[in-house]
C-alpha cells in the first residue's frame, strides 16, 4: 500500500491525513514514510508546538505551523490559502491530523475540516485535478497520553508545550508501549478542483 501511495503522491497533489491519539502519531507516521524513502511531506501543526528548539528544527524539516484560531484574521487566511495552493501546484505532499487535536485515549475524535477547506480552496486557485486525499489510521498497543489526561481530569491544569514540557514527555516514552500500527486506507479523489464559495 505505501508503494501505491509513493507513486500517487509522485504524480498528483495530495494530502495524507492520520487520526490523533497522541503526540507520538505525527513522528510515527514521518518516520515510517522516511523508512520507506517516501518524500518527506510538508506537516501542518499547531504552534503551540512551535516552542523553543522544536519550532527551529521543525520549520527546516518542512513544518507549517499555523494560529489554533484565525476565524477573523482575512489576509492570514488568504496567506495561508496561497501558501497551500502553490504547495499542491507544484506537488509537494502536505500531512496532517484530521481531527485537529489529539484524543490521549485511543479513540477516534470527530474530524476538523478547517485545513482540508483550504486545501480544497488551494486546488481550486492553482487549478489542481486529481487532488488524491490519502487516509492513514495509527493505534497503538497502550497510550502514554492517558495518565495526564487523568491528571487534568482531576483538575490540574493542562500543561502548555514548552522544551521542559518536550524532555520529560520523551522521557515517559522510555517505558516500553507495545506496538505502534500504521494501516493506509484507500485514497480519496478530487478530479477536478470542486466549486467552493469564499470562506
């Protein structure tokens, strides 16, 4: 299956989109396409991942960080609706997770349609045909999001993302999880750039 998403995404723009559990899915599903000398895919994130150090070595491996919010903010989405178009016009693979934040326990969220309207938009202005949307389901044998999920249940308060944050997140996943499955579904095809209104 990753050899015919390989040629789809050699040939075609396209978007790889992954279910989130955890903040592992993002590396999991980068380093699987890298095992496999799949083109390296430009990741859209949020930017509160962009914390100190990571947002440095993340923007040169090809990540787009973006605003969690930017519902009144017209030029930083035109901006960003360009920024895809030219992305998909020239055909380099963008990757995301579709349900916009993680679940930390295992189960599927309902999904976020903010990027994938511009991707559609992007199609749209740079007039891309055969726009292959490319689906990958992660699970995992045990989660180590769960224990702080738990802990802000309790009425902690959620930790923000910081490099203090990102060592000692690295540390739990010392601790053996089992298995991480990575299962590639069957693409999704625009054939030609769909009839959007404005956003």
């Amino acid at each position: 299956k990753l050899q015919q998403f390989r040629q789809i995404v050699a040939e075609n723009p396209s978007a790889l989109l992954w279910t989130h559990k955890t903040h592992v899915d993002g590396i999991a599903v980068w380093s699987t396409l890298f095992d496999h000398d799949f083109p390296a895919p430009h990741m859209v994130g949020g930017i509160n991942m962009a914390f100190a150090g990571m947002g440095y070595l993340a923007r040169r491996g090809g990540c787009i960080f973006i605003r969690r919010s930017f519902k009144h903010a017209p030029l930083y989405k035109m901006i960003l609706g360009q920024y895809i178009g030219y992305l998909l016009e020239k055909r380099f693979p963008l990757t995301w997770a579709f349900e916009g934040t993680r679940s930390r326990l295992g189960k599927l969220m309902p999904p976020r349609y903010g990027i994938l309207k511009y991707v559609l938009q992007g199609a749209v202005s740079c007039d891309a045909k055969n726009l292959h949307i490319l689906p990958i389901a992660i699970s995992y044998d045990m989660i180590g999001d769960v224990k702080d999920y738990n802990r802000e249940q309790s009425g902690y308060r959620k930790r923000p993302e910081s490099l203090k944050w990102f060592v000692q997140y690295l540390k739990g996943l010392k601790q053996p999880m089992g298995r991480i499955y990575i299962n590639f579904g069957e693409p999704v095809i625009c054939k030609e750039p769909p009839n959007l209104e404005d956003p």
